[in-house]
C-alpha cells in the first residue's frame, strides 16, 4: 500500500513534468509565464499540492519522494527563467532593431542661405574699385548734422537741405540717419593726408515718399580721389571704366548736369540698355545711377587740404538703381518685400 502511494505520486509528479514543460513551450509571452509560475509553483500550485502529499508517505519513502519533487521544482524554476530570459532577449532585440540608425541613409541637407542682392552688388562693385586702385571704408549710420550737412558746404537754412528730408534721432537735434555716404568723405579726410582713394559703402536713409525708384532705406557707395592734379578727366575714365566692367557692353552712359553744394562742377550719371531707345517709352528710360562733381574747394578748406595744390573727384552711387538696371528689377520695393521666389533668383 505504502509502496503503491509513492509510486503514484512519483507518478503523477512525471505527469506534471511532461504536462508543465509542454506548457511552458507553448507560451507566448511574460504575462503567460506568471500565470504558469502560480498554477505550478505559487503557495497553493499543482507541486505544493504534491508536497502535501509527502505527509501521506511512510516515514522511510518520504525522503526519497521528496527529493523527486525538489529535483522537479527545481526544473520547472529552471526552465521558467530560461523561458523569461528567452522573452527579454527577442523584446531588447526587437527594441533595437526598431531603434537602429542606417548610416547609409542620405542625410538631411540643410538649406544654406545666400547673399541678398544687394549685398551681391555691393561686393561686386567693391572688387571693380578695389581693381582700380580704391580701398573700402566705412562710416556711421548715425551723423551728426555737421559731417551729414555743414562740412559738406550744406549750411543750416540752405535751400538744398531741401534735397535730402531726414530723419533726426528723438531728443537730439544734432543727431540723424545720414542721408547719403558723403559724410564719409569728410571724415576720412580729416584723418589722412592726401593721396585719398577711397570708397564707402553703406545704408542711407531719406524721409522720401516711397515709389519704384525710391525707399526710405537704401543704400550707396561713395568714391572719393583726392590728389595732386586729380581732373574731371579722371573723374570721367572711372566712372566709365567701372560702368563698362560692372554692365559689359550692352549698356550706355551720359551725364547730365547737376548741382551739388559739395562739388564743382556736378554731374548726374544715366545708365540705359544700348538699343533701347528703339523700345516703347517705358523700356527705353534712362535711370540715374549717380551724382558725382568735382569736389568744391570749401570741402577741401573744411579738412585743411589747400584747393591750390590738391583737387579731387567724388560719387554717390545708388546700389541699388545700380542693381535694377542690370538684373531688369522694375520696383526697388522688390528688395525688401523677402520673397524668397525673387531672393532665390539671384
Ligand atoms: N550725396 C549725393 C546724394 O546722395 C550724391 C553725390 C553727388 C555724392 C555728388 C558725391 C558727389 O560724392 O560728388 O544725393
């Protein structure tokens, strides 16, 4: 009898190993695994029942019954971990696979942006005067009323005020946008002695109503040259040379007189396609590009350069007339409207 319940309960033990161990490979996932670890090995599981079973041995067949049902403890917590190992393995792998970087993918580019036009232009004519001999300078936005007027032969009063509406700084009345870069010029002559061959760019800035040919912001270049013996013809062979490099061949100029109080004589520059005169009205226009002149003796005086022994020429050109007439723009208010389909054009 006694010999008949030990075999029956090493046999149902064998029962639960076979059943257990199919169970176990059948599971699919880590929630599974602790439903099966309470069904088998939790407090009231299949295998602590048969421990309870151990009491209804004989003293002498307990030991070895008992040796059976730990080695099957201890196969089922065995195979249980392996199975859990085998889960956290496939999870950390499928983890990384979704996580993986293919290097050999494109990157992204980012988009770089370019040089604005105007700023193209600017460069572009700085490399012609530096070419014939000019160095690039530059000067504040913000003047005082004598370099931006006075200096230049511009008195408080003076009817030619009237050409360049300012805007002066709140609570200064001394102190403004400039108006153009000829300011530059007095101030770079009164910190050097002649030979001065310079040219300034820079921002200007005018209280002018805004059309196609006009913005409150622009912005200018100057050219000064002052030296022993400086004539209009060298004023004239510049501003031929750097229009023929800077247009090519396809464009013509004139001048036209003007009047300037900083210089004498003065001139405007007109700039037009060659063969446009042919077109209608609005296709064959001649657009002003720059006032240049002499500079006056008073100019030269304000900074002690003697007119008797030194003469010289000066310009103002507008970047941006510049700029219109070669890249066929029609309204300088394009410039600054940031439309990237216009900015990218260029
Ligand atoms: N400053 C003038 C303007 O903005 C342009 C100009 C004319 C500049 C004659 C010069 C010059 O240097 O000689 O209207």
């Amino acid at each position: 009898m006694a010999t008949a319940q030990h075999d029956g309960l090493l046999q149902k033990a064998q029962r639960l190993e076979e059943q257990a161990l199919r169970e176990l490979k059948a599971l699919s996932n880590a929630q599974l695994c602790e439903e099966f670890r309470v069904k088998y090995l939790g407090r009231k599981g299949q295998l602590a029942q048969l421990l309870d079973e151990l009491k209804t041995l004989p003293p002498e067949r307990r030991a070895e019954a008992g040796r059976a049902l730990n080695a099957l403890k201890e196969t089922l917590t065995t195979e249980l971990e392996r199975r859990l190992d085998s889960f956290a393995h496939a999870e950390r792998e499928a983890r990384l696979r979704a996580e993986a970087l293919d290097i050999t993918l494109p990157g992204r580019r980012q988009k770089l942006g370019s040089l604005h036009l105007i700023t193209q232009v600017t460069k572009e004519l700085e490399d012609i005067f530096v070419r014939l001999g000019f160095e690039v300078v530059t000067g504040p936005e913000v003047e005082t009323d004598y370099y931006n007027f006075e200096a230049l032969n511009i008195p408080k009063d003076h009817p030619a005020r009237d050409d360049w509406d300012s805007f002066y700084l709140d609570g200064f009345e001394d102190l403004l946008l400039r108006t153009h870069t000829s300011p530059a010029q007095v101030r770079v002559m009164q910190q050097r002695r002649p030979p001065v061959k310079v040219v300034v760019p820079g921002k200007c800035f005018r209280r002018d109503a805004t059309d196609a040919t006009h913005s409150m912001v622009f912005h200018q270049i100057e050219m000064l040259w002052v030296d022993k013996g400086i004539s209009f013809a060298h004023l004239k062979g510049t501003i031929f040379a750097f229009i023929e490099e800077f247009y090519g061949k396809g464009f013509e100029a004139r001048f036209v007189g003007d009047y300037f109080p900083f210089t004498e004589p003065s001139l405007q520059v007109h700039v037009r396609r060659k063969g446009s005169e042919l077109r209608t009205h609005h296709g064959g226009r001649w657009l002003e590009i720059l006032g240049a002149g002499m500079v006056d003796p008073a100019v030269l005086q304000e900074v002690d350069y003697d007119p008797e022994e030194y003469t010289g020429f000066a310009l103002g050109l507008g970047v941006e007339r510049m700029a219109m007439l070669k890249y066929g723009v029609d309204d300088i208010r394009t410039f600054y409207q940031n439309d990237m389909r216009f900015l990218e054009a260029f």
